[in-house]
C-alpha cells in the first residue's frame, strides 16, 4: 500500500513546457538545461496536447537523420497522452503507466496542465514498493527481448 494517497502529494508542479510549433533543438535545450527526460507540449490555454522525451527524439529523429533545428516538436512528440488529475490515486497512476507503458503523466486540473507525475516521483513516495517494481516490468516488457528489434542480436 502506497503512503501517499493521491497524485497531488508527488507530482512535480515546476513545469517545463513547449509549444508544437518550436524546434526539437529547442526541447533539447530546454532538457538539457532543467536535466529532464520530458517536456510537456501545450496549447496557448495552458492545455497539454503532447509530450517530448529524450528517446522520442532519438528514436523519431536522430535515428532518421532529420534535423533538429528544423524538425518541429508537432513532428517528435507523443500527441494526446494519457492524463490524470491531481486526485488520482498513486495506485490508479501506477496502473495506467503500466497498461499504457509510460514512465510519465501528464496532470491536469480544469483543462490546464498542473502537473507531471514519473515513476521516480512515485518510487520516492513509496521507498520502491514492490508496485513500482511491477509496473517497471510492465513497461520494459515491449523494450526488453519482447520483440525483435532490427539489428539486434
């Protein structure tokens, strides 16, 4: 059982956000220099409609060799993302970042992105309850010798 109740209690509300239009060298940057894995996309109303993390911009533009400063966030990012409220429990987060295999939510209130939720936020709440474990699992299953990916051997 998890100490913390609701999403509220451990989410980070120091947001780092972009807009779809800015470049990934842009998102980069702003990684880079706040040392996250993730930035929130959100429309002029404060509403997130995606998200930018380091392995999207591996995976969907490095690896095919577009170029960072003309290549827009809209292009990299992962658009309508699972989103939780403040009042969703730590074990429901839990839940969905295992079904949906994410390592980050989204948390927004009244339309407007308030939060994001990790998986390190919910392991410092709960000093790495077995849960987190379960849930690691869940998501690496699809990264981890599930599938074949080219070139691997």
């Amino acid at each position: 059982m998890n100490k913390t109740n609701t999403v509220r209690d451990i989410m980070s509300s120091r947001l780092c956000t972009c807009t779809p239009c800015e470049s990934i060298k842009d998102a980069a940057r702003l990684m880079d220099a706040y040392d996250i894995g993730c930035v929130a996309v959100c429309d002029p109303n404060g509403t997130c409609t995606g998200v930018v993390t380091d392995r999207d911009i591996v995976i969907r533009c490095h690896s095919k060799d577009k170029d960072a400063k003309s290549t827009t966030v809209r292009e990299v990012m992962t658009a309508s993302p699972e989103k939780i409220t403040p009042d969703t429990t730590v074990d429901e987060a839990i839940r969905i970042m295992g079904a949906k295999q994410v390592r980050r939510l989204p948390v927004e209130e009244n339309g407007k992105l308030v939060g994001m939720v990790s998986l390190g936020d919910i392991a410092r709440s709960c000093h790495c309850d077995m849960e987190i474990g379960v849930c690691e699992c869940s998501i690496a299953d699809d990264h981890c010798g599930c599938s074949s990916p080219k070139n691997m051997h």
